[in-house]
C-alpha cells in the first residue's frame, strides 16, 4: 500500500511496517530517510511462536541499515532486538540509559523462555538467540539521555555540505526508560510515540511531549476502542482496587493481579505500598516473581535518573516481597488474604499467573484483578469474557473451567487513552498519521476521528509489510 508521492519527490521518507500481523504485535518500522536507513524497535509477537513472531526482516533488503532505534523494554518492541541485529550487523543500536540497564535483563530472560518452550512445547525453531549471542551484542549498545540529540547516519554515506540526521529520545511515562523518538533531518521530521502514557501513575509520571511537531506521526492505538467513562478519575479507581481486595481478604481468599514483570509490577507494587502506609489495605507479604523482583530493584536504584513521584520510595524496603519460585508456586496454601502480584499479564501459559489462575478460578472465594491490557485471545482476554458460572478455556480445550471466583477489571493502564492521542494529533500538527499498534477496531476509530476533526491530515493505516511514502 502506498500513500502520497514517490519517495524523492516527497522528501524522500518512506515508512514500512514490519509487524507480521495487523495488531498490537511485533513493533517494528524501517524508516528511509532522506537517504539513509532507521529501524524503530524489533519486538516479537505475543501470540505466535518460532520465526513467525519475528518481525518482517526480510522486507528490508539493503545490508546498510544505519541504526537500530528502541523506543522501550517490552517484549514486543525489543524481544527480537539480537536477530535484527545478527542481520544488519552494521547497525548501531541506540536506547534510553534507563533501557540499557533492563534490556541484558529482558534478552537472557527471553533465551531462557525460549528454551523452556522447546523443551516443553517441541518448538524446534526456539531458542531465536542464544545467551552467548546477547552478551556479545551489549558491546554495541549505546545508551542516551532524554532530550538529547543523537546523529544516527553512517558518516561515510554523508554528501558534502549534507549533516547527519538525528533521533531525540523524549520520556513517553509508559514504563521505565520509555521513549517517543523525535527524528529530524534537513528537509523532513517524523515522530514515533511508541507506547505512550500522558496520564501520571503511581511511580512514573506521564510523558513529556511539550512542543513535538513533525511532517509525519506514527502513532499508537492501544486503546483506540475503548472510551474514558463519564467522570472517571484514577483516584476512585485506585480505591475501588482497595474495596476489592478487603473484601476478598474477609472471606479469606486470595488475590492475583496478573501483570507484566517490567512496569506493571512496580506500579501495583508502589500502589499497595501506599495503601498499606496509608492503612487502607493491612500490612502484609506480597508475592511476586523473581524477574518481577530485578526489575523492581532497577526500578529503585535508578529512582534519581527517572521522572518519578515519590523518589524516596524503596518497594523492596516498603514491602515484605516474597519471591515465589516454580516449586514454592506449586505448594503454596491459597487463602488467608494473600497477595499475588505476578507474571505475566496475559496469563500465558507455563507463567506463574497462568499456574495460580487455574488454581482460583472454580473458587468463589477468591479474586482475579486485571490492572491492564489483555489481547483477547489469551488465556488472560478469555478469562475476562468469561460471565459467573459461565466455562472458559483457559489455555486451551483441555483445560475448560467454570469461572467461579471474583474477576473484576480496573482501569489503572500505562497507554493513553483515545482522546489524548487525538489531542495529540494537533499539537504536533503532521502531514501524515501513520497508525499503529492497535486492533482493527482501535484503529478504525482513529481513521474517522483524525479525518473529522483534522481533515487536512492524511491517515495511512498500513498492514503487514506495507509502505508509506511520507
């Protein structure tokens, strides 16, 4: 699909979407700009396995991509990170310095994923990488700064006279060391918002997009289906979280909060610290995963470089955290009012919070709180299309429960909602809207939206392996 005018004579930016599916799934863009070659984030998708998660490589043919761009830590933005760059071994590979020292984390924790769904699942195209492999490539890392500019380009491609294009890393407020990429060249600019959050949460604060404008924006759609309720605030939800959970703990149930190990866990880790000085919730341990507890430790070691509330907050010092391993998840007594705050937020299978779900999900006495996206198609989206009493199969037709326990959902996400990105749209006053990360639905109310309050936009929607000239 192509949108606008050739390549050179529309100031030579094309944009081509790499995800292999027309979701949120596999963040990846190539970008050719102004003659030279950005590849912005290189995730794998959540659901699909082998080399069909991976993104659309192969569509980039030139061997001189110049630079590899990372907007943030999730899997699906940088878990393909070490294939992008075993193929394009010149790139350089930039992130935020708050990225840098999670990103080793991510990688190895995904080989070791990898290797146990090959054992398990007979996956033979698994491990995608080795841990060999991504120690080899930290050496080619390079880590920045918010709000500095970065030149990008391979000198020796630079004409006389011609200066290097430059990417800007500018704090999103979605998870730690987030970032909107803000690329500009000497005829054209483009910004990329990854995955965004304008609204403070309980650790970050939200993004920092003043005074952005570019020729194009590509753009997030997360939550493009889904409207803001008439007079929600994030207070009353936070306390109805708190109601929830007391009520679970008076009939001496358990509670999970299925959430994802990087971002989610330290902001429910820091909401029930909170609440717990506060008195509103009694104290008590909280169970959560072992890498839900590094990142937590990063999270607070680096609490003097991050764009934080309570910057003296330690939840590994404010919380009795208790790491719960795969032979102790096993055994461990449910009941009794006890907290699980644990991997992963899709409820995968073979994942702590796919184990204790099974185990809570036909008792009346317990809770299950979802805090944040599910992709329907999940164990975690089907468990929440599921009604009270009605069945559910959780993880696959063997596995067919009746949903008896507590399940309720609270709006405490880390994207932006709808509106905002529409406001958005404005503010940075582009040519071109290039829509992203998001399910038909999502983006097909942006289409209209953008076109009826900003008619002189034009909104490219691309697919799968789809160009736009810019």
């Amino acid at each position: 699909m192509g949108f606008g005018l050739a390549g050179e004579e529309a100031g030579g930016v094309r944009i081509t979407d790499l995800n292999p599916a027309h979701d949120v799934g596999a963040s990846s863009w190539y970008v050719e700009f102004e003659g030279h070659r950005l590849l912005m984030d290189a995730g794998v998708h959540p659901k699909r396995e082998g080399r069909e998660s991976l993104p659309l490589f192969e569509r980039i043919q030139s061997d001189e991509l110049d630079a590899i761009a990372i907007t943030h830590c999730h899997h699906d933005h940088v878990g393909g990170l070490p294939v992008a760059v075993r193929r394009f071994p010149k790139a350089h590979v930039l992130m935020t310095e708050l990225s840098y020292f999670l990103v080793d984390r991510v990688l190895h924790n995904s080989v070791n994923v990898m290797v146990r769904q090959r054992d398990e699942l007979g996956i033979q195209e698994y491990p995608l990488f080795t841990h060999t492999e991504v120690d080899e490539i930290e050496a080619i890392f390079q880590a920045f700064r918010y709000q500095r500019e970065v030149e990008w380009a391979s000198f020796g491609k630079l004409r006389a006279g011609h200066r290097s294009p430059t990417v800007e890393f500018l704090d999103a407020g979605h998870a730690l060391g987030s970032a909107g990429l803000m690329v500009r060249g000497e005829h054209e600019t483009l910004f990329y918002t990854g995955d965004v959050s304008f609204r403070d949460q309980t650790i970050l604060k939200g993004a920092r997009f003043e005074d952005v404008q570019a020729d194009v924006l590509v753009m997030e759609t997360t939550r493009g289906a889904r409207g803001v309720e008439p007079g929600f605030t994030r207070e009353a939800e936070i306390e109805r979280l708190a109601e929830a959970i007391r009520e679970v703990q008076a009939r001496k149930g358990a509670v999970l909060i299925p959430v994802f190990a990087l971002g989610r866990t330290q902001e429910i880790l820091a909401l029930l610290a909170l609440l717990m000085n506060s008195g509103r919730l009694p104290r008590q341990s909280v169970y959560i995963g072992g890498l839900g507890r590094v990142f937590t430790e990063i999270y607070d070691i680096q609490a003097h470089r991050t764009h934080r509330h309570h910057s003296n907050l330690a939840l590994t010092e404010a919380l009795d955290l208790q790491v719960l391993d795969r032979r102790q998840l096993e055994g461990i007594k449910l009941g009794g009012g006890r907290l699980f705050v644990m991997t992963s937020g899709m409820m995968n299978r073979n994942t702590a919070a796919y184990e204790l779900g099974l185990r809570m999900i036909e008792d009346e006495r317990h809770g299950i709180f979802f805090v944040g996206y599910a992709d329907p198609a999940t164990p975690a989206g089907k468990l929440r299309a599921a009604a009270h009493g009605g069945t559910v199969e959780f993880g696959g037709q063997d596995r067919v429960l009746t949903r008896k326990c507590d399940l309720r959902e609270f709006d405490l996400t880390a994207h932006a909602n709808r509106d905002e990105l529409l406001d958005l749209v404005g503010r940075v006053s582009p040519k071109t809207v290039i829509l992203g990360h998001g399910e038909e639905d999502a983006r097909a109310w942006f289409r209209e939206a953008i076109r009826a309050r900003y008619p002189r936009v034009r909104v490219a929607d691309s697919g799968p392996g789809e160009t736009v000239e810019a």
